[in-house]
C-alpha cells in the first residue's frame, strides 16, 4: 500500500503514526480482547482512555485549571446554536466578527435563534481579504459575548492577532476548528474556544469545547439538555454514548503531539516552514496567485488559483495522479486550496510545490 499526500480540508489527514498504531490496537486493545469501538463508554478501560487524552490537550495547550474541557458531538456547526443558548440566559446581544462563510454561518444561527445580533466588524468591504483591525471593532451597548472566526478554512483567512473585548465580563468566544494546535495558544484570553475534531485534532464526530467555568451558569432555560455546556461538564462529557473511537483517535494525536512532534512550539515551527514555502511558490510564479493580504495569510488553508482557469482540472488530474490529494479549491469558490493541518507533512509541500513549478513549466 502507497500512502499518498492527503490536503483535504476536512476530514483531514491524520499522522501516519496514529493510524498505524490505531490498526495495531483494532481488534485487541492492549490485551482486553476486544477493540475501543466494542468497549462501555463508562468502563474503567475507556473511563482511561479519555482522561489521558484530556490531561494530554491540557498539557499541550496549557489550560488554566479554571477551565472545563468538553468533548461533545455534532460538529463545530452545532455549537454555533450551541454558543447563543448557552451563553445569553441573562439576556445581551450576540456580537461577532464577520470574516467569511464560516463566521456568517454562525450569524445566520444566532438570528434563527432569534436572539439580537450585531456585525461588530466586517471585512465584507474589503472583499474578505484582509481581516479587521482592532480599533474598527464596535461593541453593540448590550454585548453578550463577541465571536470571532480565527482561520476561515474556505477563504484561506487568518487573524493575526486575539481581539480584544473593551466591555468588562462580555466573553471572548473563538471558533478554531482549523487552526487550534497548529502552535501555542493562550487559552486564558477566551472565555469559549470550540472546534470541530476533523482537522487538527482527529477524526470527525468529536467537538472539542473549552470553557471558562463561570460561564457554565448564563444558559438559556430553553438550552437543550444535549447543548449545555454545564451538563456536559457535569457528566464528563458523558451524559450519554459520546463518540467513543473518535475520542480514542484524539487522544492518540495528543499524544503523537507530545511525545513525537515536540509539543505546539515545534509544532508551529513546522507550520511556519510549510506554508512559507507554499506561499513562495504562489508569489514566485505569475501562474498562481493568492488574494489574501500577507498578514492574515492562512497557513492551514492555502487557495490559490491558475492564471488560466481552463486548466483547473487538468491541474487537478495531473496532481492526483501525481499522489496530491483533494486540492480543489471549496465549491462555493472554486480554484485550488492546499490544506496543510499538523499532519501534513514537510514532504508533502515539497511534492505539491515541485508539481506546481513543473505545471506551470509545461502549461504556462
């Protein structure tokens, strides 16, 4: 079996290392006869399995011990209900950063909720290339929390900085499912960071939410039980069957993070050469292009286009057969992107950035 170079977006590539040791411990984890998919979430054995994979995520991103980490299901775009319900019972408007699909996802939510929303800042104007700076940001007076997007996967953009909040109490509210572990993070800047798992973290199905333990007190009464935040925490984020195999596979890239990568400073160091190096090749080539302002580049979610859009899929043929997976830009845009997550490796980015220079050689 050949291993080819995987830049999908979501589900991403996960590390080789995972995988392999996921099939060694497939049909007999670690000698109990049985595999992590058969076992009783409330066994001792599993009951093992997710407290290591959270003391691991701890340890990585350096969580205050005032914060409660939850692993719950339905994906980020669940917690786009589930951030408004949980975090307005005491009334307030919904505040947020609009930088792009994912950020106005999370708007259109926060609105069929019926709960007040407010743009506090756009880069609608700028045509979602550059994100906004901090002195346009403008609190409505009844903020409840502000949300922002930190990487639109799609856009491919990505803030360079932590807004902050000028209202005293209002929640920092972060949705980081394509960049969170990609390098150090000060977790005790937010009050909620949430993030679907099928990026940086392991398979689809988990959503990882970390959450300041004072906050689990403001949900709605008509919160959903399966959405709150404080019933989750309660239950260990077992209050029924949670994905198990999906919490197992994390705990195993927390671990791959740790103990092969070197934690999230080797982590990002990685992460800066590989986009560095993508980016290079776009600027260096009049053949591709990338419209994103330099400092909210994205370095997990790379798109770019031809300068030729007749070759897109003759770009897209060439490269599968060339062992580079997925790089078709997201439907609603179209042209390449080249998702570079934490298990993406060095050497993939060198393929992909050598088949670009010869496409180009042959095509331009």
């Amino acid at each position: 079996m050949t291993r080819k170079f995987n830049f999908c977006a979501g589900p991403a590539a996960l590390p080789t290392a995972v995988l392999e040791r996921a099939r060694a411990e497939m049909l007999d984890y670690q000698g109990r006869g049985l595999s992590v998919m058969e076992m009783s979430h409330r066994s001792d054995d599993f009951v093992a399995i997710a407290e290591k994979a959270e003391a691991d995520l701890r340890e990585l991103l350096d969580i205050p011990s005032q914060y409660r980490v939850l692993f719950m299901q339905g994906g980020a775009s669940t917690q786009f209900a589930g951030v408004p319900l949980n975090l307005l019972g005491e009334g307030g408007s919904a505040n947020y950063l609009y930088t792009g699909i994912w950020g106005k996802k999370a708007i259109k939510e926060a609105e069929h909720l019926a709960v007040g929303s407010h743009v506090a800042a756009s880069s609608e104007s700028n045509g979602l290339i550059a994100v906004p700076r901090q002195n346009a940001i403008q609190l409505s007076g009844d903020v409840g929390y502000l949300h922002y997007t930190a990487n639109e996967t799609i856009g491919g953009l990505e803030f360079d900085y932590i807004p902050e909040v000028a209202a005293d109490g209002v929640p920092l509210v972060c949705d980081m499912s394509s960049s969170i572990l990609s390098g150090p993070l000060d977790v005790s800047r937010f009050g909620v960071i949430y993030a679907g798992a099928q990026k940086n973290i392991g398979p689809a199905g988990l959503t990882l939410v970390i959450v300041r333990e004072d906050l689990l007190e403001r949900a709605r009464k008509d919160c959903p039980t399966m959405l709150n935040w404080k019933t989750a925490a309660e239950a260990g984020s077992m209050f029924n069957t949670p994905p198990t195999y999906a919490w197992y596979l994390s705990g195993l890239v927390f671990e791959w993070l740790k103990d092969e990568v070197g934690g999230l400073d080797a982590m990002n160091a990685i992460n800066d050469r590989k986009a560095q190096a993508l980016y290079a090749a776009i600027d260096g080539n009049d053949f591709y292009s990338n419209p994103i302002v330099t400092e909210n580049r994205s370095r997990m979610n790379v798109p770019f286009v031809l300068a030729d859009d007749r070759l897109d899929k003759t770009f897209l043929a060439e490269s599968e057969a060339a062992g580079l997976l997925n790089l078709a830009g997201h439907r609603s845009v179209g042209g390449m992107r080249a998702s570079l997550y934490n298990a993406v490796p060095e050497t993939a980015v060198t393929a992909l950035v050598d088949f670009m220079g010869d496409f180009a050689r042959r095509h331009g």
